[in-house]
C-alpha cells in the first residue's frame, strides 16, 4: 500500500477537480488523494467517482451531506488516513493556489529533513504570493504576526492550509477536541503540535491566487480566526 494520502476538501471545484487530482497522480514518488466533498450541488463528486473507476485505489471520497466547514472535512480525512494506515497525511486545496509539485518537497522535509509537520509557507525566505492585492497581502501576513505573538508559536506561516503530517502527530492529538472550523482551524492545528512537542518546518512555497472558481473567503473568516487565537491560548493546555 501507498503510505502518501492528500486530502482535499471540496465545495463547488468542479472547474478544478479534475485536472488537480491527475495533477497528483502524476507525481513520483506516488501520492493517494482523498478527496472530501460537502454536498457541492455543481456536480464536484460525480467527476471525482468517475475518476476512480479509472484509477482503482487511488482516488478516493468522503461525501458529506452539506457545507459543514474546512476544519471538520480534515478531521473526518485525518481519521480515515489512519484507519487506512497512511504513514504520511497532506491538507491541500483543490483550487491550484497550491503547486501540487511542492508535495513532494513537503515530504522529503518529513523524511529526511527530520519534521514532523511540514507547512509550505509564503512567508520564509523564498517563499511568496502571487497575484494578490497588497492589502490582502498585508492583512494575511499581519494576521499570522499576531497570531505568533498571542501563541508564541515559531512558525511564520501560521494560517497556511499546504501541510504534511507524519502519522504519529495526527495520533497524538486530540482530534476529537480542535474547535475551530474555518481559517482559525489551520491555526489551532500548528499550536496544536507545536504544544505537544512535535518539530514544524517551513518550506518556502508560491502561493498562488485561484484561476477558477470562487474564493471562499469572508470576514466571518477572519473574525473567527482573531477572536479564536485568546480562546486557544486560555484553552489548549500542553499535553
């Protein structure tokens, strides 16, 4: 059995499904993708099944009954990678932002760069964004300063959904626990290992804005996100 899964959560991505999963599948060493999908009425699921009857154990979906929010979809994948034996656990977008070449630099920082997590980040030295406005810009980077600062955590990148999980991590924790479900979840995640005494590297990644489809973004986001960052420093303790 493969021991690389990719989970991708979906809603409404059926302009960018198809070409990011045969993207994946294409990459050496070989990577599996789980593909968790919250009820899109555009049709998401259907291409993605009828994927993998060409692509027999390699593709595989977790459909949900509606929009029930980014951090329970990895929830419900990280269990089903364990479940299934996958010893290395990758979160990605559907959209492209992420190169899907770059998983396998997230991977080689866990196998031989001695990682227990990796995030590809835009904000080490050789990372960065493109295609975005310079207030969006501003306002991602001042969020992941104040999140630093609030949780004293050592990464630059606190909100970067681009990550690598060794099994053991996503073991450890207490996924049942994590909270937050929208922009504040990447952020919980990384306090989360970074609390109970697990290594994090940065790998510098491109970031790129989506071509297809629509954000997902709002300010109930962000919001959750500020406000989320004092409630994990209150609630979280070390394990």
């Amino acid at each position: 059995m493969n021991e690389r899964l990719v989970i991708i959560p979906t809603y409404n991505e059926k302009e960018n499904i198809r070409d990011i999963l045969l993207h994946v599948l294409r990459l050496q060493p070989v990577f599996d993708v789980l593909v968790v999908d919250d009820g899109s009425p555009d049709g998401t699921a259907a291409i993605v099944k009828e994927m993998m009857r060409h692509h027999e154990g390699r593709i595989h979906i977790i459909e949900r009954a509606g929009k029930l929010g980014l951090g329970t979809a990895y929830i419900a994948g990280f269990k089903w990678a364990i479940e299934q034996g996958y010893g290395y656990i990758f979160e990605m977008d559907a959209d492209f932002s992420h190169d899907p070449d770059d998983l396998v630099r997230l991977y080689d920082a866990c196998t031989t760069g001695g990682a227990d997590m990796s995030v590809g980040s835009r904000y080490v030295k050789g990372g960065q964004v493109k295609d975005w406005s310079w207030d969006r810009i501003l306002l991602s980077y001042t969020a992941s300063l104040y999140v630093r600062m609030i949780l004293w955590l050592g990464v630059r990148d606190t909100t970067a959904g681009f990550v690598c999980y060794r099994r053991h991590v996503l073991e450890a924790l207490p996924l049942d626990d994590v909270k937050f479900i929208g922009y504040a979840f990447q952020i919980e995640m990384k306090y989360r290992v970074h609390i109970a005494g697990f290594r994090i590297a940065e790998v510098p990644i491109t970031f790129v804005d989506r071509l297809k489809g629509k954000s997902k973004m709002n300010s109930s986001i962000f919001k959750e996100a500020i406000i989320g960052v004092l409630q994990m420093r209150v609630r979280i303790k070390r394990i």
